[in-house]
C-alpha cells in the first residue's frame, strides 16, 4: 500500500502536468473544487512541462502527478529529481511512453482512466455496426446524387442489423466493452480473434473465440480494437482484406496503423468492401486519398474517444483515485509495466 507524504495540513501536494488545453477542457471548477480539498496545489496548479527552474522546483516537491493529454514524457533524469514522487495519476488513456522504466522499480503507483475513455469509444462502435448494418452512412452518399426516389435502398435485402456475424478484433477493454453492448442487436454470431485469450476468457459473453482468418472470412462486420503494436502493424493488410466477404464492413476505432491503407484504399476503390474509419495510418489522410471520395467509405475526425464533457470523466477519476490514496486505500486501475507489454 503506498503511503503518501503529507504536508503538515495533512494533504498531499500534487501538481498537473498537461497542456493548457487539456486543463481547461478536464478541470472546470467542481473539478478544481475538489482537487483543492484534496491537496495542496500551490498558486500555479498546471505546468505543460518539467524543465525550467519552475518545473524543477514543483517536481522536487511533488508527491503526485496528475498527467493528461500533452503531457511531455518524463525522463529519469526528472524522475530523480522528484524524490517525494509517490504517483502518477494519468486522466487520460495510454500511459505508454510517459514514463521510464525506473517508475515501477521505485514502487510509484501509476493509473490511468482507460476505461473511462473506453466508454465512449465502445459506444461510437455500436453505433458504427449499427449504421454499417443498415448500409445508413453508404445509402447516404448514395441518396446526394439519386434524387428521384427511395427506390434504390428499400427494395434491397440487407439493411438489416438481424442475423448479423459481428467480429471483434482485439479482447482489449473497448472490445469488451463493445461486445457487451452487442447485446441490442439480435445478431446472428459475435465472434472474437485474439492470440492472448483462451475459450474461458470468453465464458458468458456470447461471443465466439477464432482465429483471424476465420473470423474475417465469417463476419459482416469487422471491427478493430487491438493495440498498436510492432506485431499489430498492418494486422488487416491485402491477404487479411481478400478473405472478407463481399459487401463486408470494416471499422476501426482504434488504430490507423492495424490497416495497410493502400491495400483498403483498392478493396474500397472496387466497391468489395466498405468501411468506417474513425482513425487512419497516416492521420489525416493525404488529400488525394481515394477514401474521401468513395461513397462506401465514412471518415470521421478521430471523435471515438473522449470529447468535451466526457473527457471530464477521466479526470474526475484521477481524482478519484487521488482520493483513494489520500484514504490509505489501493487505487481501482493500476498500470503495471506487464500491462504495456500487450496493451494500447
């Protein structure tokens, strides 16, 4: 159990590190409010970063850190020069690359709020299956240039979101998340393709374990939720494409660079495929990417994730669990350096 150090108020002091952006979405009053109570933040609550004599002097000072969006990675060179460092509060998804190794050899405590971002991401995701199901964001393009009638949508077989095969790419925590709110639909099979799980991982939801082809070869819609790492770097490349069905729906909420865009852009390009692509490898694409124009192809902003009041979840848990370590309690999401090694 980490005992935090106290200033003789009782409170520890704590310092926000993100930036200016990031706070003033995240730590609105009722936010600040109860930072304040918590902890002593001293006049200047928020850096965006640690080097300069300020940074220095509030870093040798600091028992925690509440990190968010824009937060520079520390070094351990800043790392020794924070000898009250007791935790790390991350209000914000990924802790990957925040931190050097030496953190979790010193015995800090490091959180994050991942699955508070999660929750909106796994709800965009329904709502994407939900549309691809329908062929909505498709038919829509479609109707711009097919004024004379509806024809052309209500007489056709499979706009529908009943007997679907829904794939899940990916058991991470939006996986989950999104697999549990499947449970709207009456679909047909959810199947599950993820090298890190067993068929008991899977007990109780419904869902299918698989290998990636067949669950790619099996689905009406794919949706993507693995991490991006260097064995997931184009995990849906040109032989991963062809084994889909024709007609088939690609989603991705979650990293640009699961997808060999080239090879999308030609499944796309020949009306195989469909897909909705919240997020692309490169972000953005380049302007004369084929995928703008193609009316099978729906292209949103990297807006999944945690936007205006819901990004305010997130730090509302780093105060959360900045609560609980003030109480001598054990934090409720901990990231251990195992976590990094298969997680986002």
């Amino acid at each position: 159990m980490t005992q935090l150090p106290t200033t003789p108020g009782g409170r520890p002091r704590v310092l926000l590190l993100m930036s200016e952006a990031t706070f003033a979405l995240q730590f609105r009053e009722p936010q600040l409010d109860r930072l304040r109570r918590l902890a002593v933040v001293g006049d200047l609550v928020r850096l965006d970063a640690l080097d300069g004599d300020e940074g220095r002097a509030r870093l040798a000072e600091a028992d925690v850190l509440v990190t968010s969006w824009g937060a520079p990675p520390i070094t351990l060179e800043q790392l020794d020069a924070a000898p009250r460092l007791r935790a790390v509060l991350h209000a914000a998804g990924s802790v990957r690359g925040l931190l050097p190794d030496a953190a979790w050899d010193r015995g800090i405590v490091v959180t994050s709020a991942a699955d508070e971002n999660a929750r909106p991401v796994a709800e965009y995701t329904l709502a994407a299956i939900i549309l691809a199901g329908k062929r909505a964001p498709f038919l829509a393009a479609e109707a711009r240039t097919r004024r004379g009638g509806w024809s052309f949508a209500v007489e056709r077989e499979d706009l529908t979101n009943r007997g679907r095969t829904v794939g899940i790419v990916g058991w991470s925590r939006i996986g989950r998340r999104t697999v549990e709110l499947l449970d709207v639909l009456e679909t047909d099979a959810v199947l599950v393709a993820d090298p890190t799980i067993t068929a008991e991982d899977l007990a109780g939801t419904g869902a299918e374990l698989v290998d990636l082809a067949e669950l790619l070869r099996r689905s009406d819609i794919v949706s993507l939720h693995a991490p991006a790492l260097p064995e997931t770097h184009h995990l849906i490349g040109a032989a991963e494409l062809a084994l889909m069905p024709d007609g088939a729906t690609l989603v991705n909420t979650a990293r640009g660079a699961l997808v060999d865009t080239a090879a999308l852009e030609r499944e796309a390009a020949a009306g195989r495929l469909s897909a909705i692509l919240d997020v692309t490898d490169p972000e953005p694409l380049p302007a004369t990417s084929v995928l703008y124009d193609l009316p099978n192809v729906m292209l949103t902003p990297h807006i999944a994730g945690s936007l205006g009041s819901e990004a305010r979840r997130m730090s509302d848990h780093a105060l959360d669990e900045l609560e609980r370590l003030t109480l001598g309690q054990p934090v409720l999401a901990p990231v251990t350096r195992e976590h990094l090694v298969v997680g986002a």
